[in-house]
C-alpha cells in the first residue's frame, strides 16, 4: 500500500518505525490514503525507539546503538533529514571504587514530558534505569531518585536470570498530562511504580497483579508489566499488559483488576502492547500471543488478531478481517502498536518479521501497509497536522471501570 | 600517532577510517580522541570505564586489554570492531 509515486501532500500522519536495522517513516495526507516511506535511517544500527515531540511537532529522537558500540540517543529538528548525536547520551553514575556500577546497554524508551515543561525527556534503559532531558534531548543526566535507590536492585532482580531475552527493561515511561511531578514506570522485570515528585521518590504499585512465577500470593514488585498505558484525557484510568494478563487500574481503588479475565478462554490475555482509545478511556485494543507451554510469543494459532474493548474489557471483541487467516507466526512487540488521533481512530501494528498493518476503522478492517522491513521494535503515531477534532480538558477520576 | 579506526565509528571522524590522536596510555589516546570527534569514547568505554563487549584494542598488533597500556610516539593503534553477531 505504500507507495513512491504519490507523495502524500501534504503529510498529516506520520508512522514512526524502530527496527533492529535501522528506523523508517511512513508518512500520509490526511485521508490516510496516500503513503509514502522515508528512511532507511541509521541503517543497520539498532533502533528500539524512535518519537516525534507532540509539544513542538518537530523535534525527534532516536533511541540507537550499533551493534559492536555502546548506546546513544539521535536528535532532529527536521523531520530526520539531519540528525545530530546527544552530546551526553543517558548514562548511569559512576560507581565508587571498587564497586562494579551499571552500564546502560541500551536506550529502550522514550517519552516527550508534560506540555507544562516543554524540552523534558524520559528515557528508560536495559538494564533499567530512568534518565531526564531538559534541553530537548541534547543532554541526559540519572534520575538518581531511582537509579541510585537503595531498594533498586531488589525491584528490579538480578540483571541475568529476572530480565527479558534480550536484557532487562524499564520503559511505559509516562508522564501524568493533569500533573508533571507524577510519573509512572514499568520494568521487566520489576513491576510498575510511581513517583509524585518527578523521581525524587518511588513507590510500588503492583497490588492485584499476578506473578505466577513468584512464591509469594500477591508480591509488592518484582511482577512483568509488559506495557503501561494511561490515558491521555482521563489520567486516573491505567491499563496494563503484563506478563501474566490485562488489567486497569482505577485510581480510586489503586487495585489493579484483571479485566483479561473477560477474554475468550481459548485466547487468554497474554501479550505484549496494549492501545488506549485517544479519546474515550473505556476503548483498548491488545494483540493477543500465545503464552502456552514453553511460551512461543507468537500469534495464537498463527492466525493473528486484534482484541478490543468498548467497555474497559468488560466484554472483548475480535478482530481480524483483512489479517493472515493461516500460518502467521509473527509476534507483536510492545511498543510496536499504536494509536492515531482521527476519528475513527486508526490502528497500526508491526511484526516481528517486518510487516506494518493498519485499520482506518477501530479495528474492523486492516490491510497491510508495508512488507519486508527489518524486524520491527516500536511504532509510534504522530500528527503533524493535528485533527480539527480538538481534544477535551483533562478530567481527574471521571469515571470508574465498573460503570 | 596514527590511530585505524573500524568503520562503526567514521561517522564521527567524516568517513576516515586513519586519524591521529596523543596520549601517554590507551586511556589517554581515548581522551583525545573524544577532544577531536566528541562522543566517540562513550560508544567504546561505559560509563564505569569498562571497555565494551565488542571493542578491542591493538597496539603495534598485539591485543592489549588494560586501558593503562603506555603508549609511545610511534605506537600503531588498531581499534577493532569484533563480532556481535547477525
């Protein structure tokens, strides 16, 4: 579906694609019928994170190591003609002597801050560790609050045996839009936590979650949240993909509910993303995988689909029409499904072997914009030409899951 | 002295993969290094000082892993990119 012949023009939506071989941009007018791709960007380096400012609509960072070097994050002001390297890529403090310190293997998330705070970033890194920018992403330094916590390396485990496959993970960096002094961070391995002091201090916020691979019924951390949403216009209603399950989280009752409970038995609510409805905090979709037996990752039955909610996963629905019907092994990473702003929204995921596919529809209908990318790490939306729709005030505990 | 660089990291010097640098030691020849090409050394050595998993130095073709290693004047410095897989 994309295509080099008819530019779109001019473009209103860009796809931002992260891959283990470099970064991509899909770009469409605002119909989102016409399509283009830019890149490859930093081709063969690895890209876990790639975000447009939605503050500035121009300023773009690029989380990204080579292979054989240590990591760094990329900048552009100019829509990825130009990049230019940090000049202080995240890094942990130096350790004292004699102690071993941690060393950031990569830079795995990325998160613009509060549109009160305008060149505030977040990185989160492997192993897990929490930056800020406060010039854009030109220079890093530690949130110390967490990475030197006494208590960090019984949250977060031992660095070989409690991580992901490819190194432990702190990401869903999220920044509360009613408030900038809150954030929220996941970790895999680790759990969710949150800080009311812009990471000065943390706390646990697990309580509900299951983590089956633990001896203790319901621990205070240590869970695998496998992505961390909170929405953007109803701040208090949070949604997780974990390792063990789909929940929310009201605020009002600060237990997490196990709303994959609802799921289809034969499906079960493993995965990895999960995407909230930009307007309306009882819309999500996830990408169920397969987490049987020796946990293959890949879509159930090789016959992907997406599963959403209207109600807060009280009730999930199928959708699949316009996806592989048979032999579909791919697997849907976490940060690689995302939302737009249009309406209907439309919905965008891509695969571990290189695929974006899209649905201009909420889910109904999904067609396969691109093939034979590099395995595909992230996916964000940006719009450069906003909606007209304009979004509403930001509502603190409007209203509960259970209504 | 001359310093040959693998190609990972020309991005930092325009394109040339030969460069000269100063330094009584490896550690030193890295600090000046990252004075001309900024940022170069922290894609070799973390941030604890620890050379990373896939950097290797040679110095007049024999590997050397301590960074104090002395260098002199007509020292021949190799910084090799080593496997890292597919």
């Amino acid at each position: 579906m994309v295509t080099n012949t008819k530019a779109p023009t001019p473009i209103a939506l860009a796809i931002l694609v992260a891959t283990r071989k470099g970064a991509f941009i899909l770009t469409a007018d605002k119909t989102r019928t016409h399509w283009d791709i830019q890149g490859p960007h930093f081709l063969g380096q690895i890209v876990q994170h790639l975000v447009l400012d939605p503050r500035d609509g121009k300023t773009m960072l690029a989380a990204s190591r080579a292979g054989h070097l240590g990591p760094t994050v990329f900048r552009s002001t100019d829509f990825g003609k130009t990049w230019a390297e940090a000049k202080k890529p995240p890094q942990f403090p130096k350790a004292k002597d004699g102690q071993a310190g941690l060393a950031v293997d990569h830079v795995f998330w990325l998160t613009s801050g509060h549109a009160s705070e305008p060149n505030v970033w977040y990185a989160g890194s492997s192993p897990q560790g929490l930056f800020r920018s406060d010039d854009g992403g030109v220079t890093w330094a530690s949130v110390d609050g967490f990475n030197l916590h006494p208590d960090r390396s019984k949250w977060c485990g031992d660095p070989g045996q409690d991580g992901t496959p490819d190194g432990p993970k702190l990401h869903s960096v999220t920044v509360d839009p009613a408030d900038a002094k809150h954030l929220y961070i996941a970790m895999s391995s680790g759990g969710v936590f949150e800080s009311v002091d812009r990471g000065e201090s943390w706390t646990p916020l697990n309580r509900g979650v299951a983590a089956d691979f633990l001896p203790m019924p319901d621990p205070e951390y240590g869970h695998d949240p496998h992505c961390l949403r909170a929405h953007p216009l109803f701040p208090d209603r949070v949604y997780q993909q974990n390792h063990c399950g789909i929940y929310a989280l009201d605020r009002n009752t600060n237990r997490w509910d196990r709303i994959g409970d609802n799921m289809p038995e034969t499906i079960g609510d493993i995965g990895f993303p999960l995407v909230l409805h930009p307007r309306d905090p009882d819309v999500l979709w996830v990408f169920p995988m397969d987490g049987t037996s020796v946990w293959p990752r890949t879509a159930l039955q090789g016959k992907p689909a997406v599963y959403g909610s209207r109600n807060g996963g009280k009730t999930w629905q199928r959708f699949d029409r316009g996806l592989p019907t048979a032999q579909a092994w791919f697997t849907v990473k976490r940060q690689a499904m995302c939302a737009d702003l249009h309406d209907p929204v439309g919905l965008y995921f891509g695969t571990t072997s290189g695929e974006v596919w899209a649905s201009f529809d909420e889910g109904e209908n999904w067609c396969c914009l691109i093939q034979h990318l590099p395995h595909i790490y992230a996916l964000e939306s940006a719009a450069l030409i906003p909606p007209t729709r304009r979004p509403a005030a930001i509502l603190r505990s409007s209203k509960s899951i259970a209504q | 002295m001359n310093v040959n660089l693998p190609t990972p990291l020309v991005d930092y010097t325009s394109g040339s993969r030969n460069v000269t640098a100063n330094g009584k030691s490896l550690a030193e020849l890295l600090l000046d290094l990252d004075r001309q090409y900024p940022g170069i050394r922290f894609r070799m050595i973390d941030e604890q000082g620890r050379v990373r998993a896939h950097i290797k130095f040679f110095v007049d073709l024999e590997l050397q892993r301590d960074l104090n290693f002395p260098l002199a004047v007509q020292s021949e410095v190799m910084i090799v990119a080593a496997l890292s897989g597919g």
